[in-house]
C-alpha cells in the first residue's frame, strides 16, 4: 500500500504523526484536560433532561467534576510567558461553564435543568481554547475549518489517498517466491 497526502493550498511540511510524541511538555499539559472535556460532552445523553432528567443530572455532575479537575491541571502547570495570559482566559471560560452545570446537576425538574444548560453550553464555546492552542503551537481551529497550523505543520485541509501495490513475500532464502 502507498499512501500519497496533497494539500488543497500551499505546502505540507512536517511530521503527519499528531500523538503525544510530536508534543511539548507545555502542548499535553493544556490538551489532556481539554480532552477530557470533549470527552465526556460527547457523552451526553441520547434523551433529554425532559425525558431522563436522572442521567442528564449525572451527565451534568460528570462535566463539572472534569471542568474542575480540568480548571486544576491548567493552573498547576507552570506555562510559558507568551501562554500564560490566553490558559487564564480559559480557566475563567472553564469557570463559569461549571457553576451552571453543577447547578445543572442538582436541579430539581427539566426545567431548573434547562436554566442551567444553555448557559452552560455557551460558556464552552466550539472554538474552547482556541487562542491558548494557537500559542502552544496547535492548530488554533477544528478540523475541517481554516485555522492555524496543526502540529507538525500539516494542515487540516490534507487528505489522503491510497493505492495497491504489488507486495511479493520473501522465501527466507533472499529470493522473492
């Protein structure tokens, strides 16, 4: 198999590799706990806070333990100057989204809940973070819309193609069979 990446404009440079070995120190201390909260948003659950006010609250209680624990690790680390300002600006976003949804989490019908989420959603917004990824380095836009530059340098717009090439096995006796 070849692999062949084109990009729709410019220039693809760098490693194609996007794991935790292309990343600074700085770059996976902001993006574990940021994944952690794509994570369980992604989590929600498929019936309302009308239909299944139980597990939206625990939903809910869900996300502000990891928004807190997520507030925690951002203020622990020591992040570079230029950083700095931009993860503060998050921890307050990140802030505020957990007052609503721990109050989400305790509320006692659909529509206490109600209050509470939209607030809640609107407080992580779709680009979260995107200013403080931008100066780590990491592309400061989701996949699919333009943006800065991914690790690496490879652009979100990159695809890939695939073709088939013939694969001949060894003998073992250095001749192909």
């Amino acid at each position: 198999m070849t692999c062949a990446f084109a990009a729709q404009n410019g220039k693809l440079t760098g490693s194609l590799r996007n794991d935790a070995l292309t990343l600074d120190e700085h770059q996976v201390a902001f993006l574990k706990p940021v994944n952690t909260i794509e994570t369980v948003l992604a989590e929600q659950p498929d019936e309302d806070a009308d239909e299944d006010l139980e597990a939206n609250r625990k939903w809910a209680a869900r996300l502000s333990v990891t928004l807190r624990a997520a507030v925690a690790r951002l203020r622990a680390h020591q992040w570079p100057a230029a950083t700095g300002e931009s993860v503060d600006g998050l921890v307050a976003e990140l802030e505020a989204a957990r007052e609503h949804w721990a109050r989400a989490a305790v509320a006692g019908d659909a529509d206490a809940f109600w209050e509470h989420y939209d607030p809640g959603f609107d407080a992580l917004t779709p680009d979260l973070g995107a200013k403080a990824r931008g100066a780590l380095g990491l592309r400061d836009a989701r996949p699919g819309k333009q943006g800065g530059p991914s690790v690496g340098g490879a652009t979100p717009t990159a695809t890939a193609t695939a073709t088939s090439t013939a694969v001949v096995p060894s003998t073992g006796s250095g001749t192909a069979a």
